[in-house]
C-alpha cells in the first residue's frame, strides 16, 4: 500500500531512504559529461511529479523491463540539486497487481466523486424547462459520457488538473450560477444552468488521462469548443420537437464560453445568459488557482509577509494571501 | 405639476401640441441656410433629453432671459427629421417656484434611495472587523459624503447614469459580495464588503451632478481612484491605531478595482478580494448595460427577432434578448 | 423589362425624367423640418442601391400599399445632394409579375453560374481519394444545398457580394489550389481542394439573399464556420467507414480557415493544406476588393493619378491602379 | 580596509588566492549530485555581485554564524564555469565592525551626495512661485525623507541601481528640466521643476535598500505613485492656504509621470508640464541604461565593431557605441 | 491689398457684408433638396479655409471661368450653420495679379524664414567634423533644395502645417539639440546636429505646397523618409573619400527617427544620437501641437477653466492650458 | 575527403570513435567546476552545427594554433548530456588545402545552382517590358553581384538558411509569380517578376557568410530593405530615360514587401503586385519551414502521430504532417 507521496517528499532529509509506488510518467536512457549511462525518470502520483535519477540502470536491483504507464516499486532518497528537489533511485520493481490503489497515482479531485455527481443531477432533476432537461438527461444518462464526465480533469497541466477536476469545476460553478440567477432577474436560470453544465463537456474529448494528462491529436485540431458543439448538436439531432432556438442558444452557450476571440471562442457572447457564463468560469479557474497557488507557498515554507510565484494564469502576477498577512494564521 | 415626460413624446403624433416642464441643458444660437436666427436648446428631464428648436426667438410669448440651468415651461409639438426626434418650441417661459419637483426634471434611480441607504448601513453595521466597521462609520457618518453618495450617478453618460447611480451600483454589488463571499471560502468577506462600499468613492468628487453630468476639472486630472483614495487615506489618519496591513489591502482594493493597468488601475489585483471585487463590478456594469439596452430596444419598438444596436461598453457587440427570443416559441 | 440601372444614373442630367423598376429594400416614414411628412425609400437592383425621396406621398400616383421586398416601377428624376446621389419620385406603382426580370434586382456574378457550377463538379469528378469525392458527392447532391450554393452571396456588404458570389469566389479559388498544389509537392491536392469547396459552406446558412443581404440570427449566434462545421458532421455521420482521420483534418480545414483566432477561427492552421487555404483565401478576397475599387474609380471619374477612397477590408490603405498610371489605358 | 572589489575579479587569473570584504545578499544550502552538502551565497559589493561557493562548509576555517546581511572577510579565488564567473571559497569570517566602511558594499552613486543635495536645495531655492517653494521646503526639510532622498536607489535592479541613485537621477533631470523651459515658453518652469524633484518621492517608501535592494510589501500592492501622492497630500493639508489648482496640478504631475496607462499611471500627461516631465524622464532612464551598457562592454573586453547585448529596457534592441565606431577610441 | 482675413470671420455679425481676396482650393458643383444648383468652394488664405456657398451661381456678378488655384475676390457674409462657420457669396472675380501678396494666401511661419535660414547655416559653420560638414554645405548649397527646404511645411494638414514650417520645426529641434547635447556628454553633437538637419528633407518632395497642402504619388508610395535617404546617399556617391561608417550612421539617423516599426520606421534607433533625435522630434512637435491647441481654444472663445477639444495627435486627449487655469492670464 | 556528416552523428552509439573535418563557427576557453580549463567549440559542417568539447587541451594530439574560420580534422565520440548531443573531442589537427571541399563545410542549397541561376536569366529574357529587362539585366550582369546573388543565404538562422538559399527563394517565388499573375488578369506579370527577382536582394550586403552566417553591422543599421532600394536607385541612374513611375513601383514592391509596418517594411503595399509578392513571398517561407520542420521531425525520429515541436515562425504553433498521419507513409 502507498504511505509515502511526492508531495511529502520536500519536507525529507536527505539521503534518508525510503520505499514507495509511483507511477513512470516518462523515461529517458542518458549520459553524464564523464560518458556514463543513466535512466532519467518522471515520477508522479496524485500529489504532483518528480525528475528521479538511475545512476546505476545496469544494478541488478533495478528492473529492466519497465516503461511509462508501468507502475513500479522505488527505492531511493530524496536530494537537492540547483534548489530543485530529485529523487535518487537505488532500487527498482514493477508494482505487483495489488500492491496499489490506483487513486492513488494520479491526482483526483478531493471531494467525493459520487456527491458531486448527485448535485449534478439533482440540479438537472430542477430545471423548469422541459427541452433542456430533455437534452441533459439525454447526454448525462449515456454510460460512455457520464463515467468520462465524473473523470476527467479540467485542464492538461499537472498543478492545475487532477481526475474529476472538470466535474468538481461544473458543480462548484452551478452554485456560482445559482446565486448569479438569483441576483440578476434578466437572466433565466434554466439556460446557464444548462450552460454551465455542457460548457466544457468536449473536454472528455479534447484530453486523455489514462497516464497523465495528454491533448488527443484531434483535441488539438479540433478543439473542446467545436467537439462539445458536435456532441450536443447529435444529442439534439435525436430529440424530437427540440425547438430551434433553443438549439442556437445552447450552442451559441458553448462557442461563446471563452468570451473573447483571442482565448479562443469563435463567437462574443451576444445573450446575457453567455456574458454571465463567462464571467463566472473565469471567476472559478482564477479563485481555484489563486488557492492552489497559497497551498503551494505553504508548503514550500513562504512567511504570510511572502508574495506567491508569478501565477501564469494571472499574467505572471505575484499573490498575497491576505488572510495570512493578516495574521489570523500567526497566532 | 409636471406630466409629460420625454421619453412619452416618442410615440406622440407628430405636430399635436402639448405643455411640459424641461430643465434647460445646452442653450445655443444658431442660423438657417437662409440666414434666419433661431435658438437650439437641449432640454431634459428625468426620462431622457431632447434637442429642441425655437424656430421664432423673437416672438413675444418666447422668453428672452433664459440659461443653461433654468426649470422652463415649454408648449411645442414633437417632430421627426431624418429619423431623429426633435421638439418644436412655439411658447417658453421660466417655471415658477413650486410648478416643478426637481426630482421629475434629472434621470435618478427607480428604487428608493432611503431604503437603499438603510441597506448600506446595516451592512456595515453586519461586520465583524471593528476596524473597517469604524472606517465606513467615519466616512459615511460625514454628512457631506453620505448626501453626495445619496446623490452621485455612477458615470457621465446620460444613458447609463442617474442620480442615486452609484449606491443603486454599490448595493447591487453587495448583494453579489456577499453570494460570492459565501462561495469561495478563501475570500474574506469583510474586506470584499468594504472594497465594495469604498471602490467608486471618488466618484463624488469626480463627477458634478447639478445640470446634467460632467466632471469637475480636478476629476478629469486626478481621476476618481486617486479623490477615493485620498478621502480613506485622510480618514484613516484620522483613526488612531488604525492596522497599517487593513490600510494597505483597503486602499489596493480601490486602486486595483479596474482591473487592467489599460483601464486606469494603477495597479493589478493582487489579492482574492481584489480578483473578486474587479470581477463582480464589471459584471454589475454589464448587466446593466444590458437591461438599458433591452429597455431600450423596446421602447424603440423593436421585435423579438431584433437584435439590440451595437453597445458601446461591450466592444459595440449586438445583444439578443433571450427571453423574448424564446418566448415566440412556447406559446 | 428593366432598361435603366442604377448605375447609370451617376451620369443622367439633374431633373430628367425616366421610368424604371426597382425592388424596395427598405421604406420609412419622415418629416420635413417644416412638418411636412414624405417617404424615405432605399431602392435597389442589381448594380446598387440608392436613397429616394417622395416628397408628396399623399399624390394619387403614388401607390399606398407597398413596402420593402416588393418591386416597383418608378417614375422621377437624379438630384445631387451634398455629393449623394438621390432619387426624387413623381409616380410608383407596383410591377406587374411579368414586367420585371427578378435577375434584374439584385447583383449577380458576371459569369455564367450553370458554368461555374459544372467547373465545381469536373473538380470533384477529378478527385483521386475516394473518400473525399464521396463527402463532396453527398453534399453537393442534395439539392437544397447545390441550389443555395448556386445563389449564395459570399459576403452582405453590397459592394463586395452579389447573388452566386460564393460559387464565383469558390471556383476562382480552386483555380489557385491547383496551380498552389502543383508548386509545392508537400500539398495533398484533394484535401486542399475539399477545403476550397467546403470552408465557407456555412454561409449558404448564415446569410439570407430573398431581399437585400441579411445575416440570419442563427448566422449571428453560431456563425458560419460553426454551421459549416455542423453540415460536414452530419453528413459525414451518413457515410458508412468514412476514415476519422480525415474527418479530423476536413472538419479542421474548416475551422482554421480565417486563419487567426482573433479573425474567428477558432483553431489556427495547424496543417500544411489549411495554411495554403487560407493564404488562397485570403488573396482571393483582396484580389476582389482591389478590382472592385478600381473600377469603382473608374465610375467615378477619377483619373489614373488618383488613389482610390480608403479601402476597409485592406485597413483603409488607399491603391493606386498600375496599369492605369503606367499609361496603359491613357492612349 | 576594502581593496578587492567585485568589478575586479573578473579579470583575475584563475585560481589565484586573494582576500576581500564582502556583502551577503543570500545564503543557501545545497547539494552537488554526489549527494554532498555545499553553500550557495550571493556577496555583494558597491561595484557588483557575484555567486560563490563554499565547497567544504565543514571546514573550521568557514564560520558557522553568518547570514544574510553580515559583512564577511572572504579568502577564495575566481572561476569560470560556463562561461559565469564564480567565486570559490576556502576560508570565511565574520568582519569587524571597523574593518569595512559600509559605503563599500552597496552600489552607490559615483557623484557627491551633498554636491548633488546643494544642486537640489539651490534649484528650490531659486523658485518664484512661493507656494511651491514652501511645499518643496516642507517635504525636504522632514529629516527623514530628506536622508532617505540621498540614499534611495532610482529602482530595484542591481545593475542599473544604486544608492544615491534617486537622487543623482532627479539632479539630471533637473538640469534637462532648465533647458527644456528655457527652449519652450509654454512651460511653467517652476511647476515642471517641481514635478521633476517630487514625481519619483514615493520610491522612498515603495523599495527598501538595508541588504540589496528589494520592493516593500507596501510598495508592491500600492505603488510609488500613489505613495508620493499621499505623501504630497498630507503635507499640502498641513500648509495653509495652499491653492486649490496649484494642488491638483502637482499631483497631476506625479499621476502621469510613467506617460501611459499601461505603465502605471492613472492618467495620461494633460498639461505642457505633464508632457514635457514624461519625456525628460524617459530620455534620462534611456540615457543612463545606453551608458551602463557601453561601460558594460568595455569591462566585458567587446571590441568597437561589437554591439551591446539586447538592452531589456530597450526592447531588447542591441546598441552601437557611435563614439568607438567612428574611432575615436582607437588610436 | 488684402485686408480681411479667414480668421477673423469668426467674430463677424451675421450677414454684416465685406470684400476679400481668397485662394480657392476646391469647387464643386451641387444641388439643393429642391433641385436649385449652387457652388460648394473652399477658400483659404494664410490664416485658415472656410466652406463657401454660391447660392445664385448664374448671377452675372459670379464669375464663370474661376477654377482651383486661382485667387478670386468675393462680396459677401459670415453665416453659421448647425455651429459651423460658412461664407455666403454674393459677388466672385478673378483677383488681378497685383491685388493680392502671395505670401498672404497660404498659412506661413510667423519667424522670418531669412533668419531662420541663416541660423541654419550658422549651425552647420559650427561643426568639428569636415565630413558632415561638407555633406550638408554640399546639400544646402543646392539651390533647388535650399528654396524648397525653406518654403515646405512639415505636415499636410492645414492646422499643423504653413509654409516654412519644416525649417521652423528644424531651427527649433537644433536650439534643442544643442542643450540635449551639452548635457548628455555620451552625445556626438555634430553627428545629432546632422539628424536634426536631415531627418525630414524627404518632405521636400513627399510634399506639394502649390495650392494647398498635398501628397505626391511619389511620396505616398516612397515616403519622405526613403526619399531623404536617397537624396543623403547620392550627395555622398559625390563625395570623394567620404568615410563608410559615417555615412552608415547618418542614413541609421534618418531610417530610424520615427523611433518606431509601426511609426513607420523601418529601423528602432541603435546608436545613442538617433534615440535622442527620436525623442526632440517628438517632443517638439507635441509642443507645438499643444501650442496650437490652446490658441484655437482661445480663439474659439473658451474660458480658462475649458479643456482643449481632443487632440488628435496626443491620442484624442483633452489638454488644460496651465497657466491660464493659475490665473496668470486673468486679471 | 568528409565522409562524416554532423547529421549523421545523432544515430551514432555513444564512445564509438571516429574522424570527421568540420569548420570551426566558435572556440572559447573555459572551466570546470573542479577548475580544470577545457576548450568549447562550435563545429559545424553542411548539414549543421555541433557543440564540441575538448577536455585535454594540454593534450600533444590538440592543435595549438587554431582559430575561429579554421578548418580541422577531428577524431572524437558523440555523447549525450541532458539530451543535447554533444562531441568528446581526443585528437584535432588543422586539416590541409585539399583534404576537404568548401561547399561540404557550409549548408547549402540541395539544388544546383548553375540551373537555378539559368532560370533566373530565362525568365528576365521573358520579359515583355525593355525598361524592366533593361534593369534586371544591367543588376543581374554585374558580376560582384551576380556572385554574391548565387551564394548568399536567405536568412541567418542556420536551421532555415543555407548558400544559395536566397536563390533558391527567388526562383520558387517565380514559379508562384508565374501561376499568380496568369490567374489574375488584374496584375503586370513584369512588374512582379521584377518585384521577386529584386524583394530581397539588399540581402547581399545585410549577412555575410564567409564563416558562418553573421549580420554585417550596416546590414544592422540600415536593414535589406534599405539596402536593396539604394542598389536599384543607383542602377537605374546609370539607365537613361528609365521611366519615372516605373522606378517608383519598382522601389515600392521592395520597400512594402514585408506587408507590415511592424515587420519593418516603411510602407504598405499599394498596388496589386506588392499586395501578391507579399502573400507569395509569405507564403513560401511558410512553405519552406514546414517543409524543414516535418524532415526534422523524422530525423529525430517521432511517429506519425506526434506533432512537430513548436515553430517560431508560425507563432510556436505546433504542426502535423498529414500524408504521414493519413498514413501513406506507414506501409
């Protein structure tokens, strides 16, 4: 069984050895300046990744006969170099069929996959219009869809994205709609409740997550975007009666989600419904990595008087965690 | 007693006189092509502003001693001239005394400015941090702000600005603040609510509201952010062992509010209450923006297939009207 | 039948009087600034549209019920009017079924489109990938499309779009993929040439042609790659072992063909055939615009020294004819 | 006493044994891949910074005590590693407290403090317009902004800041600022020199330079603009009588000193003053960022037929040093 | 003698007749709603242009044979119309040709050009450097370019632009030139002196200032940069030992004194005098921008309390005149 | 004689020893961590360039006396260190006159030069126009010219630049401007003939490719554009009555020919044929670097379905190479 986590591996004093299961992100044969061979390996679980170092691959403790998607046993000590965190890897076996748990080797969201699903349909169970509860019901009951929809991630980067994240994204901005619907009477509820839900539904098409999370080449020629259209456009496609301006709102739900051209979406929002949409999704990813990012300054020992690391995804601003600095933690 | 509104005489018949109590907003002197003399007025009330023309200045029942800022009763026939609505004046005189509330004669808010005022103060009143509750307390306790906040339009143009604009906007956005407060456990709800009362603040110096809207000079070279800024900063100092962090994050929250550098901030959103606050601002704005523009569509009498005109404050995007779209379709 | 044209009448004498027909794009009533009410008519055929004016609506020789979509037979005068040309009114009545050529009312390709469409097919007929030519079969088999895509216009704007513009624009462009295709051997010949056929085949469905040049709402909200994207989806989904390889690139060829995410595509060119359509595509269209200023200059009078008016789809760049300068034309 | 500066070392021989005082401006615990334990430190002096390494931190002759910001006697040499200088470490201790004169750690301005501090008090000095001088004579006659004036560098980055920095920065431009006004009667000569001395004032408070020089939380979510704005605020409110206009336009002056909004300022430059500010002060930053980098080349050993590398302040642009180019260094 | 000018029509009462002598700088034959034919011409003199009307073109009292280019004398009245200025035209004849000045009939530089032109040359006489000393004497002394340096204006719109213009502009920027370079010690004065004469000598024939202002063909396809650049390399081809470097350098000063790619500089400034050419060219010509500004402003009757209309070429800001506003111009 | 290729070496075991002659593009002295000295070389050959290390340099086998622009014989190893290839250098001698041919040192076109330059002179004998044959021919037969013209790379980036490479260009881009000009009668076949042959050939003088392929410091300052239009400038005024605006619309296609103000070119394109070579020009650099992108791919052995790495040119956009994935590569 799995006891030691990548994410614990920071806080080990090096050279200490210990035993634990990861999954082989990658694999790579390389050599040192002075010409000798070693294995060059990304490991991860669902704590994050690590770059671990064979620098004995022909040991005979270490296996021959792995590669990535293999999960395997190590052996080895945590170490520094350059103020990057590796891993040293004295040992190496396959992972007996048994040995681990699964959900324990890639990321998942941390809230309960089943609850989260039952809001889902309990809010769909709600909707006031009968086509568009017609339409999710179509869609969330087909076995293929509704088991990819309760997997996968929200987006393809590791520190971002983990099992369940686009499901536990659309639950949490079903509450966000909620409230919005109920501040704002222009708005009608059962349409953004509608596009919250199928807004990113091509991503169980656009990514793979069965080692790591990956674009599929059709993802990356297609887009989310135009596979979420199709998917609901055949769904419609099989709905008798289904009126059709409902179909161009739903639609025009998803092209517009993005809300600018730039980032993608082939259509401004022109519906309030559509403006809403967009302002809340972007709402959620911003305040999901905003958290993310003060966890990670925890847990990398920043003072509450620390600014975070340039986030990305908020044109490399810096954060400060105002409840911190405020010091309710510091007592 | 004032009855005839401007935004009535859209759908009068053209040429049908009428007697109507206007606030005289621009005066000018003007010739015809055959170099006839006659007086272009802009005349307003609560519902909207006209252009007017008194074709026969010197006729003795127009009066002589009028200006920019007179109440005047006007009798005349609504006219149309390349699609634009234009008021013909026959008679003019000044309005007496007590002929005219001025409240009919500026556009202002629909709600009630006592009760909007009320929800303000049990807000504050609702906080738990003894510091911020004593800053609003001290600003909004000064009579001088506390009436020109009961006052103040949230912006210039006539069509999205009205007197009580700005605390119409500011209780919107606490009834938002506190639905995304209660959402996102990371915010903290008494800052968000603060940002929220104190981000427009400069506005009552930035803007003059006595005929029409325009901006005081010092508005226009100082802007709003930094006359916000500057009444907390001096308060503050007012207020002895006021936390220097609460100020610091207080007076971010202000300068960040708009949330680009392009659009004035002179700094980016660096904490969650900031990311929160530029976000349930512009979405106030727009939603906004888009219930005028509905409003408008309407009164203009466009139909259900009609999109809206291009709106300025959303790129010049048309809008769809959702639910009149659909409505063709259920009955 | 029809005789006189619209663009004709730039060069008639002021207040000559001439009968002709037309088709009413659009009516509205207006007032004179002395109060008198007239009629404001755009009138259209198919080398332009014009402004009219009935001055004495009232007049029993002009008729009380027509309005916009029907075509009239007119008789009145040229006036010039600040630099416009207008049209001044005596007598309208409605034509007759017989009396006018519909051909005659909106502007049409200058080519032959039974040829146009025969050239289309040889293309198809010529295809090598079984596949591809079974996609182009089906869809260009069903009728309602194959006539749509016999009329459609390629673009609203009247200046740049006539009736079979599409078509027009499409088979020129094939002309370029083949002489593109045999320059550069890494082009798959067939799918560029799928691409020409089918990328802008959503605007059989974003634009309407009966009266004037529309864009529908569905067209507005989802737009024409979308629509286009949707038409080769389900048509593709009838064709039993269609490869989903080219599915992918045929449905990205679509996708990218604005070539930039902020022109509305929401993918850009990924594949060497979608880079080369959209340059085509984008040549062709400039190539189009330029010929058309050139011979609107002409019409206009200017001499070869003279630049054309600022052109808009070349970012209001001013042209100079070469041909013309060089002298060519001056003998 | 300080004889080995940091400058120097690059063009020791390797290998070569020498000792030095030295600044430490971060101090690290690291790892070499064989799993030893070494320091990583960055030292400091007035003329540079350079990584060094402490190989054997065990040794008894390295002191255990010392951390970052201690002034430590360093025995070592210089090497190159991929193409970086490095310093290598044998012996470390602690520096007496009279062994070092502090003016040697930190990079400070080549000029005379108190020459340029006389050049600043003389400009007051010469002011006509009272109102300013009195405000200028409050703000740098407060003994704590007038030393932190002399000692503040003009911005955070090591190689283009220094202590003094600031000041020698506001004296050039104060130069410039007299010719400018003598060439332009538009301006008001004491308004821009006052906009000169105060525009960059809140940099006393927005960066710290105890140990190097690094941005204050304060100074990060604020901003020097608005703390100089507020400090000017605060000493205005204290001076009797002060005009109104004269007010705003000082503030305007700092408001818009950065020229656009993506820059930082609030407001764009809006009166002569503002303009003329904006670029004498851009025109000094560029001048001395073209200097360093010459003076960088030279010390780097690039002959006169060698550009610059790219100058980020520049636009990564490359310079030509016309002066050596032309030959007149050559001979 | 001309005696009345197109600027002080502004003050003129309505329909108070008057005689002047006018440039004409366009006429067109038009139409009024009522078919009556009229004259729509431009007149201009040194002071501005003004649209006039001819209401009864078949009068005798207008002359028939009158076309662009020709100095008329007109009878006639000020009119306003919709707030704009007109001329009413009662009488037209040719001037004869020793009625009118020249110089009084195209807007010119208020300094004496003869000065202006000996500064020019006092400046050269002053360089160190026999090299580009000898380019410009051999430039200068071109008698073709000597006049048309000393007559073109620097820009084609009537507002910023006059006769002399460029040599005022280039007079201006040496004075400025001369004080940059006495301070910045990095700049070669001579080499700067050099840019500063030769930057916009292309305008001498990008331009044509026989009847207005306008753009060559040449010129707009070449564009006054290449085409100083060319007149600059073929006066070096005659220059016999003319260093290579030098040359490279003063084309560079040319190429790159836009500052910017998108400026239409093909070239960013690389050496330190063509990034301080960049900035005194722009600095002058926003002073002189802002100059204009506020004198139209004044002009135009407005108080010192007005802001500017928006300027153009400061990004449609709004200017404040401070020292009106400081009330120096009050009492 | 080379028969060891620097692209072979990538498939090479590691430590396997061979000797190779390579061209010597940079050699610096360096350190390692432990402070022994080595030598860095960069080595390149015609089919690329490789970073080389020489360890011993006391070693009798190394050469003393070698220098950048150096030919030598190596005998060494490949090795691999953080995936980056990499030459252990044991033994290196100067190589002798006529052990190795030059052309195999340089990257170079793979086509043959004599017939490239012969089409080239075909198809200015095909010109119709004398005065543009008259041009092409006098340029075309100066030999200094016509030399460097064969030789000359397009581009400095080794990977997308090779000897004849701007031939190479030149001559595609005629094919292209054959089968454009004959699609559209619109343009002067001539005029764009002249335009590709003449677009880039300031290139001449811009790089230089005696070792290497370096910007010349002119190149830098005044760029190919510049360049190529003072070479036509001056042949043509050697070309007695060579027709004004013909020399006009010559120079324009060069100097537009980078469609952008942003992309350096100082002026749009104005004519039809600059807006074509423009797009052809484009077009076919686009052409070329997937075309050197899809062989790297294979080279570095990825599979169908992997795309290639991202291409700086085409905005890092990531490519796929459709007849490999449509899988007529695979059987």
């Amino acid at each position: 069984m799995k006891d030691i986590y990548i994410a614990d591996l920071a806080s080990f004093e090096e050279g200490k050895l210990f035993d634990g299961f990861f999954l082989v992100l990658a694999k790579q044969q390389r050599t040192t300046k002075t010409n000798k061979p070693y294995l060059n390996l990304m490991l991860g679980d669902k704590t994050g990744q690590l770059e671990a170092r064979v620098w004995e691959p022909g040991d005979p403790r270490i296996a021959k006969a792995f590669d990535r998607g293999d999960v395997v046993k190590v052996r080895g000590c945590a170490s520094r170099f350059d103020d990057r965190l590796q891993l040293k890897v004295d040992q190496l076996r396959l992972a007996l069929p048994l040995e681990v748990d699964k959900s324990d080797l890639l990321p998942a969201t941390s809230f309960d996959v089943a609850v989260l699903w039952s809001q889902l349909l309990a809010t769909v169970e709600s909707l006031a219009n009968p086509d568009l509860k017609r339409l999710l019901d179509a869609i969330l009951s087909e076995e293929a869809i509704a088991s990819a929809f309760r997997e996968a991630p929200a987006a393809r980067g590791l520190h971002h994205a983990w099992l369940g994240g686009l499901l536990e994204h659309v639950v949490s901005l079903l509450g966000m709609a909620e409230r919005v619907a109920a501040h704002y009477p222009l708005l009608d509820r059962d349409l953004l409740i509608t596009g919250v839900i199928l807004h990113d539904i091509g991503k169980i098409r656009e990514l793979s997550w069965a080692i790591g999370f990956e674009y599929t080449i059709e993802g990356i020629l297609l887009g989310h975007i135009q596979m979420g259209v199709d998917l609901v456009e055949k769904t419609i496609a099989t709905l008798p009666g289904f009126p059709d301006h409902l179909r161009t709102l739903v639609l025009h739900l998803i092209l517009s989600h993005h809300g600018k051209l730039e980032f993608g979406s082939p259509k401004l929002p022109m519906i309030p419904e559509a403006l809403a949409l967009n302002f809340i999704d972007d709402l959620d990813a911003k305040m999901m990595a905003v958290t993310t990012e003060f966890e990670k300054s925890i847990r990398e020992g920043k003072g509450p008087d620390e600014l975070t690391g340039k986030v990305w995804s908020l044109d490399n601003r810096q954060l400060l965690n105002t409840k911190r600095w405020l010091g309710e933690d510091r007592e």
